[in-house]
C-alpha cells in the first residue's frame, strides 16, 4: 500500500502531466455534463449523448493544448475549420467509446497505484519530492478539488490500462527486423552526372500566346485576396489589474486576514513496520499479529534505533521494508485516515502505539516534520500585492466591461473615446484576411475568428462602424473598426505576364533537363563512359548525402544483381540527374544496436496502429456516431 510516493515511471508522468496542464485528455472534465438536452446532441456513444456544449468544451480544450505546444507558430484559423472540428468529435467518440469498455470490464485502480501516479507527476513536486502544497495550488487553479481530479484521473488511468494490453501485444518476426536492417545499413556506391535546368534557360522560348493561355486557365492565382486594415480595442483583466493603487494598509491588512494561505502545508516524513494475517503475513490470525506488534513496539520502546533493522525483518509493506520501512514525505489526505492521524501527532523520533487500518497493523516512527511555518510579510509581500491588484480587478472589471461595450457602441465611429475613457491603447492591424491576420503581427491572437467574422459583416465594412465588444477568452473583450477595405480582384494580364513568363521558362527549362538526362541514361546504357561523371561514392537510405528522397528511392530500388546501371532521378537541388549506380555492399552481421532500435521504433508503429484499430473498433461496438456533422463543424442553419 506505502509505496514511496516518490517512485514515479517516467512515460505515465509524462502522460500525466499533459492531462492536468491545461487540462484532462479531451473528454475527461465534460463527462458530468449529462444533464443537458439529447436534442442537442451532435453524437452518441454506448447509448450517451455527446451535446454541442460538450463538444465545444472539448473542442476548445484541444486547441489550448495545441496552442500551448505550438507556442507563437500557433494559427487558430488552421483548426477553426470542419475537418478539424470533425477530428475533434472524432477524438471525443474514441474517449467515450473507451471510458465506456473500462466501466464494462469493471476494470479498477488501486488506491495504491493512484497514489504512486499522483506523487510521481512532476507538476506536483518540488526539489524532485512531491509537494502537497503544489498539488493543492494546481488544482485549485484548474477549478477542482482532490476529489474531482482523483475520479478524474481513476478515468483516464482505466482507459490508459486498455490501451496498454493493446500496445503490449504488437511483435514483429526476428526475421522481419533483420531483413528490414540489412536494407537500412545496404551502401551502394555511384556516381553523378548533373543536368542544372539553369543551363537551358536560355535555349526555352514562351511566346505570348502561351503566357495568354496560362492566364486565362489559372485566373485563381492571380486573385488578390479580400482584405482590411483595422483598428483594435481590448479591455482585459490585466489592463483594470495595472491602473489599481495599491495601499500599504490593505496589504498589511490582507495579510493578517489571510495569513492560513501563506502557511507551508505540513508533511512528516515517517518509517512504518506493517503486520498482516493470513498467507504471506506474518501471523495465522489477527491475535498472533497483534501479539508480534506488542512485541516489536516492546523492543522499539527500549531500542529505538533498531526501527529500520526490524522493518526489514518483519515489515510485509513491499514497498517500504527494504527501506527500512521509509515512506518519504507525505502530507495531509496521503495515507489513509487512522495513519495519518497518528502519524501527525507524533513529534520527531517518537514512535507511535499499535495502529490499525485496513491493511493491516502499524508501528510508526516519524523521523522529519516540514512545513507548517507561516512566510514572514516581506517575503509574501510581491506576491500579495498582485492577487490584491487581481481581486480587486475582478471587482471593478463588470462595471469596466459595461463601460466598454456601451461606449464603443454608443460612438461607434471611433474607439478612441473608450481608450481615453479606461486607459486602453488603440492597436492597428494591417491586411487582415478572413482567415484571420498575418501570423507574425504581434497580438494577433485579439483578432479570434469570431472578431473577424464580425469586421467582414456588411455593416462593419461598408459604414465603418465598430463591432460590437466580443469575448474572446475569460476577462477580455475586444471591439474593433475598419479602416481600409480592398475588395478582392483579379490583377490583370499586363500586371503578371512577366511573373508568368518566368515561371514558364523556368518549367520548360526543367523539362530540357529531365529530356538531356533521360537521352544520355539511354546514351550510357548502350555505351558507357565516365566523361561528365563525377568522382565515386557511397550512399544509403540513411546516409542520402543531400541528393534528396526521389534520387536515393531510384538508387536503392535497382535490383543488386543488376548493376552497374544508370538511373535518372531529381536532385534535392531540383536538378536532373545521371546516377552511375556501380555495386551494393550488405553487411554480413547486421549491427545489434542497430537491430534493437529498428525493431523497437516498428513495433511503436505497429503499437500505434493497433491502438487506433482497437479504439476504432470499440467506437463500433459501443455504437458511437455523429448525429449533427453541421452543427458540430459549426455550420449555421
């Protein structure tokens, strides 16, 4: 049951941690939201509604944790389409179709193991120890208390043991790695006869008929795309937090009225010595443990520091015994309630009576007592300062809001009446399409898809009129005006026919290349020379020595007992190419490193593969189907 909580696997914290940062895998959080209408159901899953509340909630957390993975090279207008918003309902179906087979198969999580996860997730420590503070802070932060996330994570741990067994199960034959192997480490040895398209740009002619034609059959992409420059206005949090005074008075006072949340959390660290009965215990009946118990506290009372001896002698906690018994450091709401209570009333060095719980008998020893010490006010006192500027921002920032909205709606000529009325700075953005501004303009992320869609309403672009204040994420609000609108057109002929003229002579001179390197292949394969050729070396197919993909596809795939030949192929320079393919040389003892990582980055794939199948399979039996394809891809009726 006492595992360290310190003894983590490094694969499952990982996992776990993109569950709690920003939040559960998908699904994980909207599964109590069942009370909402099946008429607004966009799926169904094992006889459940997924609503267009669910999904949205689901579709937004799924983009958090992609714009958090992609940091600044994050583009919302990518997954604010159908197929992405598919992908995500698609996910959705796969999770509910699991949680839905791991509540059938009745499959269960030790309260011991979910201590372990917990302990072991980096998020939650401190100096590498878990740290009960930590892990109260972050869920407080997250909305949930122990109880919500421990359900939560109970969930997500079944469906991650389903797929498990799956994963497990992928092999791949000895003689498939070895085959696969001795291909990867194949060399061959060539030479190289280069046509640069360069060379026949000017032998290529393209008349004006031709530039015409091109013209006419491509008129999309010689289309400018609509666009507007605009002025931008937001009000957030952070903005109210900034234009607050802060009083010494009140810090002092916030402090004294708050000191319990600048007080280190308690944790003791403690050694047990745990008796159980029957098999594997260390008595027949729970009187013979308790008699050995007596016996051992006995011997502890007069020889305290033979504790870890005798916890390795009689101790039946796995996890701890070898230890000495050393559970580490816990706090409160980590071992069960009789332990904890006794081990908190304990002062250092002291051993506790005869303690019983479910699992069996317990001698304690609290060997370190941390925490507990209220933080002195100067060392708080930064800290305070922003939660009061934030607490009292949050106050004042719906009376802030109201003013917002009303003034850029009542002179919706212009925002700057409503910058001078609450301190807000105008920002301007330059060729902002409908898919959204250019990526590199810096606070790009104010102009959402629903921000845009409101500028390209006929009444914001023709009249020139701000948007109504739109929110586009929790305490913050943008409004919005045109400055410039440019129509889409069609830039005319005279305009791109000298970027077409280039473009058809460079593709004709391409094609001059590839015809020049075709007829000397054929030239050399009647009467070979080594005139042109460069000097002799080797490749693979993971050595490529920059001749790019389809050069070394065409050099490998010739058959060995075929060379020397000559083979023609594109360079990773977009040149055309002889290549001299002169032999092949296979090792006869394929590398054993080599071997182990090719074998284990197949079966990953093989893994991954299965994983897929058998959610998909599930989502069958489970009878999981999209109802709404429309309203989930946001169309509007």
């Amino acid at each position: 049951m006492f595992d360290s909580i310190r003894s983590h696997r490094r694969w499952l914290m990982f996992f776990l941690v993109l569950l709690v940062f920003p939040s559960f895998v998908a699904t994980g959080i909207y599964g109590y939201n069942r009370f909402m209408s099946d008429e607004q159901a966009v799926a169904r899953v094992a006889g459940e509604a997924i609503t267009l509340q669910q999904f949205e909630a689901a579709h937004r957390e799924r983009l958090q944790q992609i714009r958090q993975a992609l940091g600044d090279n994050f583009d919302p207008a990518l997954f604010d389409t159908p197929a992405a918003r598919e992908a995500s309902l698609n996910a959705l179906l796969g999770e509910r179709a699991l949680r839905a087979e791991a509540a059938g198969d009745h499959v269960a999580i030790s309260e011991n193991r979910l201590r372990q996860v917990i302990g072991a997730i980096e998020a939650f420590q401190e100096e590498g120890k878990f740290s009960y503070d930590r892990y109260r802070t972050l869920l407080t932060a997250q909305g949930m208390n122990e109880a919500m996330f421990e359900q939560r994570l109970r969930e997500d741990l079944a469906r991650q043991t389903l797929l498990e067994g799956v994963a497990r199960s992928a092999m791949v034959p000895a003689v498939v790695s070895e085959r696969l192997t001795a291909l990867v480490q194949e060399t061959r040895t060539i030479r190289e006869r280069r046509f640069r398209p360069e060379d026949f740009l000017a032998q290529a002619r393209v008349g004006d008929d031709a530039i015409k034609a091109h013209y006419d059959a491509n008129r999309t992409q010689f289309e400018t795309k609509e666009s507007i420059d605009v002025q931008v206005l937001a009000l957030t949090l952070d903005d109210i937090a900034r234009q607050i005074s802060v009083p010494p008075a009140e810090l002092q006072a916030y402090y004294e009225q708050n000191k319990s949340s600048f007080t280190e959390p308690e944790q003791r660290r403690a050694s047990h010595i745990l008796l159980t009965v029957g098999e594997g215990g260390s008595a027949k009946d729970k009187e013979g443990a308790r008699k050995l118990a007596q016996d051992l506290l006995a011997r502890l009372r007069s020889q305290p520091d033979d504790f870890a001896k005798l916890a390795k002698e009689y101790s039946k906690d796995p996890g701890s015994a070898a230890n000495g018994g050393d559970l580490g450091l816990f706090g409160r709401n980590m071992m069960v309630k009789p332990f904890e209570e006794a081990a908190f009333r304990l002062k250092p060095g002291e051993i506790s009576d005869i303690v019983e719980t479910e699992f069996g008998l317990h001698i304690i020893r609290v060997t370190e007592v941390k925490g507990g010490a209220v933080s002195p006010f100067d060392q708080v006192k930064e800290k305070i300062e922003t939660t009061y500027r934030q607490q009292q921002a949050q106050k004042k920032f719906a009376e802030a809001a109201e003013q917002f909205t009303n003034i850029v709606y009542e002179q919706a000529d212009s925002l700057q009446p409503a910058a001078d009325k609450l301190a807000l700075k105008v920002q301007t953005f330059k060729d902002v399409t409908r898919e959204g501004p250019p990526r590199e303009a810096p606070g790009a992320a104010l102009l959402t898809p629903a921000v845009v869609r409101a500028l390209f309403n006929e009444d914001a672009l023709n009249k020139k009129r701000n948007i109504a204040a739109v929110e586009v994420g929790g305490s913050s609000l943008v409004s919005a005006r045109v400055v410039e609108h440019r129509p889409a057109r069609l830039r005319p002929l005279d305009e791109v026919s000298g970027q077409i003229r280039e473009q058809l002579v460079r593709e004709q001179a391409v094609r001059m290349a590839h015809e020049a390197a075709n007829a000397a292949a054929e030239s050399l394969r009647n009467s070979p020379a080594e005139a042109g050729f460069g000097p002799a070396r080797t490749v693979s197919r993971r050595q490529a020595e920059n001749l790019g993909a389809d050069a070394v596809k065409q050099i490998m795939r010739v058959p060995a007992d075929k060379l020397p030949a000559f083979v023609v192929a594109e360079t990773s320079e977009r040149a055309q190419a002889v290549f001299w393919v002169i032999d092949s040389k296979r090792p006869e003892n394929p590398d054993a490193n080599a071997l182990s990582q090719l074998r284990r980055g197949i079966e990953q794939q093989v893994a991954a593969a299965d994983d897929r199948a058998y959610v998909n399979e599930l989502k069958r039996k489970h009878k999981a189907e999209i109802v709404d394809l429309e309203r989930s891809a946001g169309s509007k009726k």
